[in-house]
C-alpha cells in the first residue's frame, strides 16, 4: 500500500528541512573540493528524488534517482539509520567513499536523505601503488552501484543483480526461488518506485499480471531467512557497513 499522504503541517515541516539543506550543500562541497558531491534527496518522490546536488562525481542532476542504496534506505521506513563510511563503485570505475544520513522531521518520519559521496579513486590507486612496491596484496573487493537520473535504471540492476544470485534465468527458477526474488526486490525499496511492477516484469520476460501476483505471494508468505540480508540495507555489501 502507497504511504499515507502527509498532514499539510507535516508536509509544511519537510519543506522547510529540504529548503534549509539546499544551499548547505553548495557549501561542504566547496568546502572539500571537485572530488566531493552532496545530495539532498527526498524519498516522497523516488523517482526523482534528487532535489538539490553539489559536484558531480556520480553525474546526476536535480530530478535525477536515488540508487540502490538510498531504495533500500526508502524501503526500511521509519527504521531506517544513518550508513556511514561505507565504500561502493560506479558503473565507470569511481571508487566512491560514501555516508547517507537519514532527514526525518519532529515526528520521528523519515522523508529524504542527506548524502555525501568522495571520489576516492586516486587516493586508492596510490594506496595500492604503494601496496605492490612492498608486495602486499590489495584485498578489497567493492560493489558497483547505479548512480543515474533514471530510476529505471537502478531498478533494472537491482533485478539483474539479484538474478545473477541465482545462476539461472527466470524460467529455470522454481516458485519458492520466483517468490524469494520478488521478496528481495521488495525488501530493496524497488516496488516503492511508481511503475516498478511494470518494470520488472518487462526485464524478467513475464506479464504485469505475474508480477503483481507474485509480488503480492512474496508478501504475504512467512519471513524468508535467506532474504534477511537484502533488507539490512547496504551493511553487508563490504562485510562491515553496507
């Protein structure tokens, strides 16, 4: 179900939040250089989440989506934390330091986010330089995340990347799989996303119809264990903080 449509004060009160952040953002990123970017994103519009942006290191632009991260973030509620420091790659090879910290107003309600990305893709190039001239191994392995202005985009390879979970194509899958991925998708913020039924469906080759009957199954079955980590946000994806 779509969430409850705010009380005109409350709406009044996240305006004046996101409005008082706006310019804040041109200042930590002056403030620490061309390889910085902040967001300010506001989960009441998912799909174009962006509403005010410094830098350009992920290049979105106001409009543009919030990534697979911030889904997850969106998907959590009110229950949704801070994610600190935490490490990801773009699609283009940026290795990107990041923290997300979660707007809510005096209610307690989470509505956006306040984000800030650091290039930091040369810092580690050096790191490792210096690593291989003493002959210690570079360990880390980070995951790619969809930065983009479409938000179909970041739902197309949340999908892909669960499928890839499973080694096999829709059609190999069997139901308990079927609704397990719907389950994970779900948990990952992506059917928070207007038209994201649609969206699934077409990328995994079946009716809207389908997708609209397992998504409801998925919810409606007992907690699934395996699927635990797909809503712990993005804590697991370095083996510390996702």
């Amino acid at each position: 179900m779509p969430p409850e449509e705010p009380e005109p004060q409350r709406t009044r009160e996240q305006d004046a939040i996101i409005a008082a952040l706006t310019p804040v953002v041109d200042g930590i990123a002056a403030t620490l250089g061309s390889f910085c970017e902040v967001v300010v994103h506001d989960f009441r519009r998912p799909e174009r989440s962006v509403v005010a942006i410094a830098g350009s290191v992920t290049g979105r632009a106001v409009g543009g989506s919030m990534s697979e991260i911030g889904m997850g973030i969106l998907a959590r509620g009110d229950a949704a934390e801070d994610e600190l420091n935490y490490i990801t790659r773009t699609p283009g090879g940026k290795l990107l330091k990041s923290s997300t910290m979660v707007l809510r107003d005096s209610t307690g309600t989470a509505f956006g986010a306040l984000c800030v990305n650091l290039d930091i893709t040369a810092v580690h190039q050096v790191g490792s330089l210096i690593g291989q001239l003493a002959g210690v191994q570079d360990p880390v392995t980070v995951p790619t995340t969809t930065f983009g202005n479409d938000i179909d985009s970041v739902v197309d390879a949340l999908v892909d990347a669960h499928q890839l979970r499973h080694t096999k194509p829709w059609s190999a899958l069997d139901r308990e799989e079927r609704l397990r991925l719907f389950a994970r998708l779900d948990a990952d913020g992506v059917f928070a996303v207007r038209g994201a039924p649609g969206r699934v469906a077409e990328r995994l080759g079946i009716s809207r119809a389908s997708a609209y009957n397992y998504l409801a199954q998925a919810r409606n079955a007992p907690p699934d264990p395996e699927s635990d980590g797909a809503a712990q946000g993005h804590n697991d994806r370095n083996g510390e903080r996702t």
